[in-house]
C-alpha cells in the first residue's frame, strides 16, 4: 500500500483534484486485487488483461479510460516505469439530442391553447 501512498503524494504534488486522486486510487485498489502481483512485478500483459476484464464486465468507455490514465500515471509517473502498453482510449459515446415529433409539438401546442382558454372561461365565470 505504500505504492498509493506515493501516488496520493504525486498527484497532489501535480495540482490534480481531490476526487482524481481519490478516483485514481480506487482504480490501482482495484487494479492490485485483481493482478496479485507486487506492483514492480507486473507486466504489460497483467494490465492488458485487467482491462480486458473490465471490458468484459461492460464497463463504460470512460470508466475504461480511467483505469487507463490512472495505471499510466502510476507506473511512469510515480514508479518511473517506462511500461508502453498501448491500450487505445476508449470512445465515449455521444448523447443524441431529444426533439419532440411534429405530432408531439401539435398535440402540446392544442393542449396548452385549450388549457388557456379554460381558464380565461373559468375566470370570467368566478367574476359573475
């Protein structure tokens, strides 16, 4: 554990973020149970497959790219580990835009006018 404890000190060091730190933590936590191995003793092929289980499990694309960045932060930045494994950046998926149908923006557009006039009626019978 001694290892997050140095990349806690690094990336505070850097400026990041509380909740980078704590997130990129949580991954190497993550990432230290699944390999089993001391951290000097792990190899490109251990990293290549704990993102391949994460890709298994469904994880998202920036889930993946998370581990990505905070395994590549830990190894070259804190361990000075030149480990080149080249996983590629996982695309994150754009959010198409919602539009209302033209059948949709008539029935709210009747809905609205006959919401109004009800109630212009409704005051004009309370003013009787």
């Amino acid at each position: 554990m001694d290892e997050l404890y140095l990349l806690k000190k690094e990336a505070l060091r850097r400026g990041l973020s509380h909740r980078t730190v704590v997130t990129y933590c949580q991954c190497v936590k993550q990432f230290m149970r699944k390999c089993r191995k001391e951290l000097l003793k792990v190899s490109k092929k251990d990293i290549t497959d704990y993102i391949d289980s994460l890709v298994e499990k469904e994880a998202c694309g920036n889930t993946l790219n998370v581990h990505i960045n905070s395994l590549r932060f830990l190894f070259q930045e804190v361990l000075g580990r030149r480990i080149m494994f080249r996983i590629r950046y996982s695309k994150t998926p754009k959010a198409l835009p919602v539009f209302l149908t033209k059948g949709e923006v008539v029935r709210l557009f009747l809905r609205l006018c006959l919401f109004f006039l009800l109630r212009v009626r409704l005051l004009g019978c309370l003013k009787l």
